[in-house]
C-alpha cells in the first residue's frame, strides 16, 4: 500500500478523541505482518513493538481528531453541540458532521445582528430529523461526530483531508514500521495515541507503560506560508521541521542534535519548528517518571483543525526517511551533550 493509499484510509475514518477504534483496528490490519508484538492499554493506545538491543525508543502520533459533542435536542429535533478539542464554530458552519453509525448532520447558526456573536451557544447541528422523537432514535446526548469530508489529491503530491492531523503522522509511523526489517541498534515502540486532543492523555499513560529512553512524536505543525499568516519559519514542501519548542515541551537539545546529525548526515531537508501555540505527545512523555528526554518531528500543515487540513507528499516521504534513518542509528544518550 502506498503512504497516500494509507493516508485516505486513515483520514477518511472516523476517530474523535475518546472514539478512535475505527482508526486503530485499519492500523492493526496495516502492521501486524511486520511487528514483533501488538497490544494495546486501557484506554485505548495501541502499541506496535520492533526488537531491538539497547535502549528503548517510544514514538508517538495521535489516532484522534478533533470533533463535537452532543449536548441537547430539542422538540423540533435540532441538535446542539460542543467541541471536542481546539475546533472553531466559525469553521464549522455550513460543514457535514458524521456520527459512527454514519449518520450525517449539517451545521448552521441562529440568526445573527453581527457575525461576531457567532459562538456554541448559536449554532446547532441539522441531522434532518422531525422532532425530539425521532431525533432520539438515531442521536443520545454525549455522542460524538466528526467532519465528514474525503480525501482528494489536489495536485500532485499536494493532499487535502479532514484529521491529517494526526493521521499523517499515523501514515509516517506505518511506513516506517513495514519498512524496517531485522534487528534495530534500539528497541523501538510506535504507540498510537488517543485523546491528545484533549490534552496529550494517551502519551501520558502509554509513556509510563513503556518507560522509554527516548522519546519523539511525530505530529503536524502550523506554517506561515499562507496570505497574511503569523509569522512562522516553516513552509509546505520545504521538508519535516525538527521541533526546538512549542506549548507542551521545550524538545531535549540532545534529542534535536540526533535528529539534526542523522538528517545532515542523509542529505534530507528539514526546517527547525518554534510552535507559539499547541503542544504534541513529546509533552507528555517527557514528563513521565523522572523525565524522558524527547523530541518531535513535525509535518508541516495548512488549515490545521479544519475540515480542509493540507500536507506535502515531499514532507510525508522525508519525515519517513528521518525517522526511518534515525531508528537505524543508535542513540548516542545526552551525555557530552554540551561539549558538541
Ligand atoms: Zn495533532
């Protein structure tokens, strides 16, 4: 399969935070040939194990994407609803919204003087039912939906997916896990996350389950490559951005100097990442236990949290030679860390 027959699969899934066994069962089936050992935890994370000697290597992309929440229905069987996740009511006007039992909803707002007022409190979501009756028979409060739009390639090599975040960093990790053969200088764990939405829940339990040496996320990142973006020292096409900071972790010097050695060394492009807002799983796994030192690699991203969310084939296929590359070499530890 190839990484964009992968990346439709994933992307077209339904996977909110909390929901994702939809996304982790395809990844299953995608990686069991080639993995020494598959489990997953109790909240959901799934683990994919290559042996290896030495020390051990967790790396970690999210299955969940951002979503809402039902809250109400009312007699006329309109449906209000709450994030899940950083999503904006603003973008989700006029959007589809799909449940897992594949019912679809539209969304809309009330009437307003100003577009400012435009908040949750205003819009509802439309599944075409009659009343409070009918309504019931399909949606309870609490369940969840996602965006429901497909995949398209919208020039070569440029792909356009709802959730890409995360699931091109899931698409990364697969790549690589049916790639790698033989032993590795290191024992490497993909884990794919649930709920980092939400706040990086999965790689906090998944982190301390495993106990890693190590540890990297791979995750997508903003740009500021669009009209009057913020301005931001990372573009489309220009190849995965090795994380120095975002919200959630200040990435181990040590753990960036690998990954910028092992990139150097390969001739693969990369832009270094000073992410002002978000966090990825490398902030909760270098927390855990007494500290992990950790990093990331980053897939550049336009429209981040949307329902059109836009990444680069060039970005996709270098992220995984990084990583690929990286797991072969051995890691060197932090210490002379300062002398390089
Ligand atoms: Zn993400």
């Amino acid at each position: 399969m190839t990484l964009k027959d992968t990346l439709k699969k994933l992307t077209e899934a339904y996977g909110p935070s909390g929901e994702e066994k939809e996304v982790s069962s395809l990844i299953i089936g995608m990686v069991k040939d080639n993995a020494d050992d598959i489990f997953e935890d109790n909240l959901g994370n799934l683990f994919v194990v290559k042996k290896g000697k030495g020390p051990k290597v967790m790396i970690s992309a999210h299955m969940d994407e951002i979503g809402i929440i039902v809250t109400h229905i009312d007699e006329n069987g309109f449906l209000r609803i709450a994030p899940v996740g950083g999503i904006s009511p603003r973008l989700l006007v006029g959007q589809r919204l799909r449940f897992n039992s594949g019912l679809i909803g539209t969304v809309y707002h009330e009437k307003l003087k100003e577009l400012k007022e435009l908040d949750w409190s205003k819009i509802y979501l439309d599944i075409g039912a009659e009343n409070l009756e009918s309504a019931t028979k399909s949606v309870k409060i609490g369940d969840l939906a996602c965006l429901d739009q497909p995949f398209k390639e919208q020039r070569e090599g440029r792909y356009m997916a709802k959730s890409m975040d995360d699931r091109a960093g899931c698409a990364v990790l697969v790549e690589v896990i049916n790639r790698l053969n033989g032993e590795l200088p290191q024992e490497a764990c993909f884990v794919f996350s649930v709920q980092e939405e939400l706040g990086l829940r999965g790689a906090k339990t998944a982190a301390y389950r495993y106990e890693p040496d190590f540890g990297l996320a791979v995750d997508v990142t903003l740009v500021g490559d669009t009209p009057k973006a913020p301005t931001m020292a990372v573009s489309l096409g220009k190849g995965p951005a090795i994380k120095v900071k975002d919200s959630s972790v200040l990435c181990h010097p040590a753990v960036r100097r690998f990954m910028i050695d092992i990139a150097d060394e390969n001739c693969i492009p990369y832009q270094l990442e000073v992410l002002t807002r978000g966090g990825t799983d490398a902030g909760a796994i270098h927390l855990t236990r007494e500290g992990v030192p950790s990093g990331a690699i980053s897939i550049p991203c336009r429209y981040v949290h949307t329902a059109s969310e836009v990444v680069d084939k060039i970005d996709l296929d270098y992220a995984v030679t990084l990583l690929e590359k990286l797991l072969l070499s051995t890691w060197p530890g932090t210490e002379g860390l300062y002398s390089r």
